[in-house]
C-alpha cells in the first residue's frame, strides 16, 4: 500500500503484519481498544532501533527515556536524569528508595552472590549484617593523616560526637560530647564527667 496522505482505521481496525494470509492475527498487532493503544507480539521479540531511542510524553516536552547507541541507557523524571547505565554498572542521581509493594519497611540493599551483606531498616531499626568474612570499615586514602581516614560517631544531626577513630592515634569515647576516654601512646586516660 502506497499512501499520499494519512492512514484511518476505526477503533475495531488492526495494523496486522506477519502470519498466515487472513488469519485475523498477525504476529505484529497495533491497534487501539477502549482508550488503550496496544503494540502486540504474541511470539517475537520487539526490536525498535535507532541511534537515540527516546520515549517523550504526548506532545514533546521532558524526556522520559532515553536510549543511546553504543552508550547509556538513562531513565528521567520531569525531565531530570535519575538513572543511567554507565561502563561499569550504573549511575544514580538522588535517593534511593526500597520500600515493598505494600509499602513496608522490608527493603533491602545487598551486596554480594549470595546476599552476603545487607543494609536495612525494619521499621523500628536499622540493621547492616554479614555474612561471609570479616565485616571491614577502611578508608584508603594513603596514609596522609586528614579527616578522610578518621572515623567518626556521630548523632543524627551531627552536632554531638559518640566515639572517634583517629588514624596512627586515639580511640576517644564520649559522653554528651565530652571526652570520657581516649588512648595514647601509654596506655589510656580517663577524663572526669563535665563539671565533676
């Protein structure tokens, strides 16, 4: 068929293609039902190529989707990138959130073939468990001594210190912010509570 203008079906009309000659049910099926527009293969894959597949919201506008050729495959919301495959795995931007389908606190974020570490919350507390090995916590930025390879304590809101690990030194354990213990090069020193 060689059309110079548009193609009109009605909404019981089918684009059939593949399969026995007046089967009624072509391997590829587009057509329109009760306010849904379908795109059918009951039995073969689905191919659409290009060098950037995009999928965009009706009229244009913020970008959905988007494939690329040779490079990533990026999912958007409103328009702003959120996750992206990348050489070695994939890119996240923002927050990632792991609720179940109903909504609970069963979520879990896991590392490992056979899920050897996990990081979750419960709904009352947060747990990070291992399974395999020894749990290690390092920083390795050389042996430069800068903040990056100390390790800190801290509550919630950052304001008040609960214990620090400070590298080639101290181990200090606080109480309300006050320094109650710390080792040192003899041994250790106990400091008496604020104001006693």
């Amino acid at each position: 068929i060689t059309a110079s203008g548009n193609v009109k079906l009605p909404d019981s009309g089918e684009i059939q293609l593949g399969g026995p000659l007046n089967s009624g049910n072509g391997d590829l099926r587009i057509y329109h039902s009760s306010n849904v527009n379908f795109i059918d293969s009951p039995s073969h894959e689905v191919r659409i190529r290009g060098t950037y597949v995009a999928l965009q919201p009706n009229g244009g506008g913020a970008q959905m989707a988007l494939g690329t050729a040779g490079g990533s495959f990026a999912i958007f919301y409103n328009g702003n990138e959120k996750l992206a495959t990348v050489s070695n795995g994939v890119s996240i931007t923002g927050n990632i959130l792991l609720p179940d389908s109903t909504g609970a606190n069963s979520g879990k974020l896991q590392f490992g073939a056979s899920q050897d570490l996990s990081i979750f919350h419960n709904g009352s507390n947060t747990y990070i468990t291992n399974n395999t090995g020894y749990m290690v916590i390092s920083s390795e930025n050389g042996s430069t001594y800068n903040d990056a390879n100390n390790h800190y304590f801290r509550t919630a809101d950052s304001s008040e210190y609960m214990a620090k690990f400070l590298l080639n030194g101290a181990v200090e354990l606080y109480h309300n912010n006050h320094k109650s213990f710390n080792t040192n090069t003899n041994g250790i020193t106990l400091t008496a509570p604020e104001g006693g």
